[in-house]
C-alpha cells in the first residue's frame, strides 16, 4: 500500500492511497515510488493554478516518513544496491537541484498519510482524522 496527502496552504488538495503496480523489492523503493507519484500530483496542480495566472510559490514541501528514501532523493550517489532506481532518484533530484521542491523527513507519528495506508492505533488514527477532516 502506498499513499499521500497534499496540501496547500494548509488546505487539503489531493490524498491518495492504492495498491502499487509494481513489486517494490524494499520499503524505501516503495516509498520512493509512492513520492515520485506525489510529486507528480504537485507539478500537476502547480501546472493548473499556473495556468490560471496565479503564481504559485516555490520551493514545494515533500515530507516522507522514510529517511532511505529522503536520502536517495537528496543525494547524487548511486550504489549497487540502488542503480535500479536511479530514474526515479533523477527525477526527484532534478526538480530539488531546480529550486522546485525540498524533501524532508518527518516521523512516522506526524505522517498524516499512515491514515489512508495503516491500521493506526484509535489516538493516533483521531489524530489524522482530525486533521485531515477538518481540512475537507
């Protein structure tokens, strides 16, 4: 299962949650696909408010719960273990290279996308129930 909440300016946009197509071969390759896919729900939106003649503010906020993942996408290095996905690495470092978006990590206790993917305990789940609701 992978999944994603975005927002802007503190107002939910998009949260998506699925099963991946694809056999990710660790946690932190699913995680990186699953961010790319995100990614691409930002630019998207980014590409219609532009469209509309609004600005839309750069640097975009990607925060993932998977400090892997956050690692290959802020490094340049490639290792043996990770070659296979470079072209996702590419992609997500590309646009940090170009000032369009910023990946963090954030704990897993903070990741309001554990909502849509995990069996969460009740505080926590009420706890991402409570944000993301009040932001419908």
């Amino acid at each position: 299962m992978s999944g994603y909440v975005t927002y802007l300016m503190d107002a939910l946009v998009t949260a998506k949650s699925a099963m991946q197509k694809v056999v990710a071969l660790s946690v932190t390759e699913a995680e990186l696909m699953s961010a790319v896919q995100c990614v691409q729900d930002m630019l998207y939106v980014m590409r219609v408010l532009e469209s509309f003649g609004l600005t839309v503010k750069k640097t975009m906020m990607l925060e993932m719960d998977n400090k892997g993942a956050v690692d290959l996408a802020n490094n340049w290095s490639v290792g043996g273990r990770t070659r296979h996905i470079e072209t996702r690495q590419h992609f997500l470092r590309d646009l940090k290279e170009g000032g369009i978006l910023k990946v963090t990590w954030i704990p897993g206790l903070e990741y309001e996308a554990d909502l849509f993917t995990k069996n969460l305990a009740g505080p926590d789940f009420n706890k991402h129930a409570l944000t993301v609701l009040t932001e419908l």
